[in-house]
C-alpha cells in the first residue's frame, strides 16, 4: 500500500497522491483504517421512540455492511446490539417491530432487549454455558440531542469528533428541530467518497461552480476554522441581514451575519446549521469511484425555508456532483498525481489529508 504523506505546513504541502482515489487497495483498505475506526451516523431517536421497540438496521451497508440492532428496553433505555445470534450467526430482527425479548427465528434462542442471553432450547447439556460469550455484543451509543453514532471499534474518544461542534451550536433548541422525511433526499454519486468530501471542505470553488450560492454569501468573508483533531468549521456570512441567524449574546459569532455554519466530523459527516434548521449529510462510500450521500433534514423553523443560503440545496448538490464526477475522471489520468494548495482558500481540505494520511499510515 501507498505510503501517504502532507506536509503539515500548507504552503509547502502536496495534496495526496492519485492513488488514493484510484486504488481498489487503498479503497479496502479504509474500510478498517478508517471506517471501522470513526463514529458513524445512525439517526435520530424516534427510531426506537416507545419502550419496547426495535430497529435493524444495516451501518454502511455494502461497506461496513455490520448488521445491528437499535433498542429500547422496558425502563426506556437505549441499546445498540449485534443483530447476529450468537448460536449460528443468524439475524436476530429482521424489521422494525415491538418486542418483549429478541428471540431467533432459527433455532429459538432468546436475548433481552438490552442483549443478555436468556435461554436456548435443547442446550441442556452443553457445558459451560452460557458464558458473556452467549450474549449479543453491545456498541457504545453515543446521543447528541436527538441524533445517535456509534463506532464500530470504539477506538477514539466522541469528544475528539464531536466537543468543537457541540460548543458552538449549544445556544440553538436543537431538540425543537423536527426530522422532515419530504426534504430529505439519497444521491448517488459517481466520484470517491474522498473526493466529494474535500470538496465539501473548501469554499474556493463557490464563486465559479454555486452562482446562487454566491449571491447570497459573502465570499471575501468566508472563514475555515480547524478543530484539531477531527473536525472543522466553514462560516458563511451573509450578504443581506435578513438571510441570517439572530445570534445570542451566549454565540461567540454574535455580531456576524451567519448564513450557514458548515460542519465537518472525520471522515465523511457534515452538519449545515441554517437559519431554517439542519441538514445532516452522511457520505457512505460505494467502490472506488462511486459513493452514496443521504441528506437527512431536519426543521426549526419552515418560515425560513427556501431563503439564503438554505435554499435550493438540491441544486447546490447537483453542482457539485457535476464537479467531483469530472474529478474522478481526471485524477485517473496517468499525467496526474499531486496538486498544490491554497494557503488562504483550502486549508480545510489541507486538514482533511493530513488526517486521511494519519490514520492510513498506522
């Protein structure tokens, strides 16, 4: 495998090399270098709302592809739980349902809602059983307001990922915000999974790729700030006073004309806070030139809908998909291996490779 390296000084700095975006060993490689490693995006809540229900579900299906199980137990506690019997391997649940145990279909094992084995038929004699062995592995749920991740691995802190983010929107009722299935959307791109996040993680392509984006940001005021390790913070300002968020004296932007705050988590999680709400965008990749990107919104207040920097996302989207797909095609080319940075304009994209670099690298 490639040896990957970015300087940390950007004005020196090279981007990754091709090989990144091009290498079906590289691509599996992630899988556990990265993925397995990373805190993931679930959804929010309100998929196990009552006591007693249960919601299969696959993360990063055809990735990943890790069969899990979201529950919530009778005292109203939330578990996420292997979705393979410890028997034979079969799956427990196969679709959202309500519950007083988890029983398997093949051979009658049965589990709790929090994953405890309770009993097996024809197991009698079989010694040393049942053992913690015998239990539904459990993973570590971590809940911001409404929303839930986990890690497959749990190798890193959520603070690491998270705490900057965190900080920066605790002023907003982040639990008024209701999930609106209608504006959510699943794109399918043709274009590494890598490449659509570097470009998510720069605005210098704004003025000459988003035209109505452009028209309601304020490029000369747009801002990159870098959370070490794991995350980072686009700000786009307004241009009209109208089209911003009415900041508390608690925000440390109080003062700006926020348009939009975007949100970066390592590796492929955006969260774009507009005035109207949010839009989670999870980045799930797909092969080595295709990935799968699902907008999940969420409404706080629908007087705000289609203005600013809000509006018209799904043409933003297509704008971009337009980019990273020619991209695609060009970082194959034979002629291409590395590029430059700017030092003013893609400083977020500068931090995404280095941390690309880190954990490929171990």
């Amino acid at each position: 495998m490639p040896d990957f390296f970015v300087d940390p000084n950007i004005a020196k700095a090279k981007t990754l090399n091709a090989d990144f975006y091009t290498s079906p060993t590289v691509f599996e490689q992630c899988r556990e270098k990265i993925f397995a490693l990373s805190w993931q995006f679930i959804g929010n809540a309100d998929l196990v709302k009552e006591n007693g229900e249960v919601y299969p579900f696959t993360l990063l299906e055809n990735y990943l592809d890790e069969p899990l199980l979201l529950t919530k137990d009778k005292s109203g506690e939330i578990h996420l739980l292997s979705n393979v019997c410890t028997h034979r391997g079969n799956l427990v649940a196969d679709k959202p349902c309500k519950l007083n145990n988890l029983r398997c279909r093949y051979h009658g094992r049965m589990f709790g809602l929090d994953g405890k084995f309770v009993s097996m038929p024809e197991f009698k004699e079989v010694e040393n059983f049942p053992t913690k062995d015998d239990n539904l592995p459990g993973l570590e749920v971590f809940k911001w307001s409404k929303w839930l991740f986990t890690s497959v691995e749990n190798k890193y802190p959520k603070e690491l990922f998270f705490r900057d983010m965190m900080e920066r929107v605790s002023w907003m009722p982040l639990d008024d915000f209701k999930f609106e299935p209608g504006l959510s959307r699943v794109f399918n791109v043709k274009a590494n999974w890598a490449l659509y996040c570097e470009n998510y993680l720069e605005g210098f392509h704004i003025p000459f790729v988003h035209a109505g984006l452009n028209a309601v940001i304020d490029f000369g005021e747009y801002a990159t700030e870098l959370f070490f390790p794991y995350s980072s913070l686009q700000l786009g300002l307004a241009k009209n006073v109208a089209d911003c968020f009415d900041l508390p004296s608690s925000s440390p932007d109080h003062g700006k004309n926020v348009a939009a705050y975007y949100f970066w988590v390592f590796p492929n999680m955006m969260f774009n806070f507009y005035p109207w709400g949010l839009s989670v965008n999870v980045v799930e990749p797909v092969s080595i030139s295709e990935c799968r990107v699902k907008f999940f919104s969420y409404v706080w207040d629908e007087s705000k809908l289609d203005k600013g920097a809000g509006a018209g996302l799904d043409k933003v989207e297509q704008e971009d998909e337009e980019i990273v797909e020619n991209v695609q095609l060009g970082v194959r080319s034979r002629f291409y291996k590395h590029g430059r940075y700017s030092v003013t304009r893609e400083q977020g994209t500068h931090h995404f490779h280095r941390i690309l670099a880190e954990f490929m690298n171990k």
